[in-house]
C-alpha cells in the first residue's frame, strides 16, 4: 500500500508472508517468514526522464529466529518514451533475509532493465 503525499513522495506499507506446508521444501528458504516495513519514495520525472530513491524501515521474522531489524535502500534513473518503453538503471541494497538464498545479510543488486513493447 502506498499514498501520494505530496509531489514526488510516497509513503506506505508492505507486509509479506512465506510459509511452507511442507516444512524445509524451499531451497535455503526458512519454513516461515514474516515481514513488515514502512516506505518512503521520491520520485522526479522530466520530459521521458525518470529518477526515484526510495527506502523501508521494519521488522522480519523466520522460524527459528529471534525477530530483527529490517532494512533497504533503492535509486532507479531512467529514460522511458512511448506508452511502455524503458531503460532504466538501478540498485539496491538490504539486510532482508528474503533477498537472499543463503539468508546472507547485506545483500546488494545492481542492473539493466530495459523494457520494449510490441
């Protein structure tokens, strides 16, 4: 869930929940996971650019586990044109166990997205 709060930020909420019926079935997955993170954005866009900057604050929690501080930052900048199109550049990181296979702490991404529509 996300509001426009003024112009070029949004805040909001996101909660996830994974849970396996079939206890140790996900590859390196605990067999439960529970999120809750507040959000914030800021997003500004000029003539088919596009930058955005973002970050969650929250809590996690698996099976097994004490419940921990959750964490992510993100920034986006990109060009798009026509109704769909877009290149866009990004990177990320957190401390979500849910980002992560191995449930390594700090995970980092960065990438290309390029998006053509036919």
């Amino acid at each position: 869930l996300s509001q426009d709060v003024a112009r070029g930020v949004s805040v909001g909420a996101f909660a996830r929940l994974l849970d396996y019926s079939a206890p140790g079935a996900g590859y390196f997955a605990p067999d439960r996971f529970v999120l809750a993170e507040g959000r914030a954005a800021y997003t500004l866009a000029s003539r088919g650019w596009v930058g955005r900057v973002g970050a969650g604050l929250g809590v996690q929690h698996t099976s097994g586990a004490a419940t921990q501080a959750e964490w992510h930052a993100d920034v986006r900048a990109g060009r798009r044109w026509g109704a769909i199109n877009a290149v866009e550049l990004f990177a990320s990181v957190t401390n979500s166990v849910a980002s992560s296979a191995s449930g390594a702490f700090r995970y980092r991404t960065a990438g290309l997205r390029i998006l053509i529509g036919f």
